[in-house]
C-alpha cells in the first residue's frame, strides 16, 4: 500500500516500540599525501581502536607497507602500523587523538552514488535527529525519514524509549510489536537475542541474517530500498519473504520510488511462520 511516512503512525498501534539508532556519523573521509613519495591518499573510517590508533581503508597509487608515513591535508601525522585483510590499522604519530583529527579535518562520507564534494548542509542533513552517541561511518538511513514534529507526534500516541531490553520486554508483554528503524538495529537486536533471550550487550556482531533465519525480537522494519544482490537485500528477503519483496520491488519501480540514502521507505512485517 502506497502512503506518505508522515503517516507512520497511522500503521502502529498503541503499545508498540520503535527502536531507533542513535550513532552520529563522523567526518570520516580525509585526504592528504605520502610523506616520502608526495603521492596522494584517500582514507575512509572503518571503526576507531584503542589509543590513537583507526581501522581504515586506504585509497593510494600503490598500496602502503608498514611503517609508511601519511601527511593529512592539516599536517597531521600518521603512521602505517599493521593490516587485517583489506584494511589497515593506522596510528595518530603526534599529539591529539584520532577523534579530534577527525573533527578538525575529515569530510562527511556521503555515498559514493554522490557524484559530489560534501558540501557545509551534508554535516546535518546525513544525521538523523536522534544521533547522539559519535561512531557512525555511514547514516542510519532509514532513520532519515523522521523529523522532530513526526517524532513528537508519535510520542503523543504513548512511544517511549527506555534502556532498551527492559523496554522491548515491557512491549512484548503488552502484547505490543517492535518496529525496528533499519537494518542495523534488527540486526543489533537479533545479535542480542541469538539464544531467544534478549540480553544487554555492546560490541561487534558478525550476523549474516538470510532465508531460514529465526527472527526472535523484531516485528516490523522501517528501512529504504536496497541494491539487487546486496546482504541487506538478504536481509529484507528473510524477513518479509523474497516473493513479497520482489513484490514490493516491482511496485517501487513501477511507481518510480526512490532509492538509496535519500530514497524512500518501506515499512516491513515479519513473514508469517517465524
């Protein structure tokens, strides 16, 4: 059924629990040079380590061995100090920490679909307006959607959000649904829930959802249309049923939706039988 999202609220009930994804994407793009060659980098943000260390991908003419030293475009140096398979662990060689480099000199991520330079309104515009907590590569872009007054408008019909496994509980035993805004937050509660228990946990995940799976927390889905032959597109496929997503998919394209980061959404029940 074709709407508009500011009618979500229309589509829940009272006593269901959206979930949302607070991350707060970090300028995670910088540009600089080799000290020894002048040749160019690019590197891109995989996750921050301890220290002043960073996982990183690294876009250079000829790929770096350890102890390669790098020049930010600020005159930051960094230093090449181990590899895991395609990335590269990179340490902040003077004073500051990676964050605050970060902060001072990186360039927000935009898709490479984006055939442009970040621009000053991109550092808002690919944040949703629940981010809070820094960490994000990428946007939550389901989470785009939403707005302050939509937020507010379904807080009127009684959402709440707690810590989250008291409050998915609380949802549940009231017989209320939990409507997860993205794929990184089914994924973040199915993780949590792998045994059928939902329990506290921080952390990395390596769960591949596909066809088959047990889906034992989440209801419905908030989430944008995906590309063809994509692990989110599995995702979506396993939870809804790859039939109806098709389904859907054929619709999108028929009623000319958007895709991508800033595309539309769709919203999701579970398949019956899981």
């Amino acid at each position: 059924m074709d709407s508009q999202f500011s009618a979500l609220g229309e589509r829940l009930r009272a006593g269901d629990l959206l979930v949302v994804n607070d991350t707060k994407v970090l300028p995670a793009r910088l540009f600089g040079h080799k000290a020894e060659t002048g040749g160019k980098f690019e590197l891109m943000l995989e996750r921050l380590l301890a220290g002043n260390e960073a996982l990183v991908q690294l876009r250079t003419s000829k790929s770096p061995s350890l102890g390669t030293r790098l020049i930010t475009q600020g005159g930051v140096n960094l230093e090449v100090v181990g590899r895991e398979g395609s990335f590269f662990r990179v340490v902040r060689a003077d004073s500051g920490s990676f964050l605050e480099l970060l902060s001072s000199e990186g360039q927000v991520p935009l898709p490479p679909y984006i055939s442009r330079a970040p621009a000053r309104d991109d550092e808002a515009r690919y944040q949703t307006v629940f981010a809070e907590k820094a960490g994000a590569v990428a946007a939550p872009t389901a989470g785009l959607h939403f707005d302050d007054l939509h937020l507010d408008r379904l807080r009127e019909r009684d959402w709440v959000t707690p810590e989250v496994v008291s409050a998915v509980t609380e949802a549940q035993n009231r017989g209320g649904r939990v409507v997860a805004v993205g794929t990184t937050v089914v994924r973040s509660l199915e993780s949590a829930a792998e045994d059928g228990v939902l329990r506290a946990r921080e952390g990395e995940t390596s769960l591949f959802i596909k066809p088959g799976f047990q889906f034992n927390v989440v209801d419905m889905m908030i989430t944008n249309f995906h590309l063809p032959r994509s692990t989110l597109m599995v995702l979506v496929s396993a939870f809804a049923g790859a039939e109806r997503i098709k389904e859907v998919y054929r619709h999108a394209v028929q009623a000319r939706y958007r895709f991508f980061s800033y595309g539309d959404a769709m919203l999701l029940e579970a398949k019956a039988g899981l």
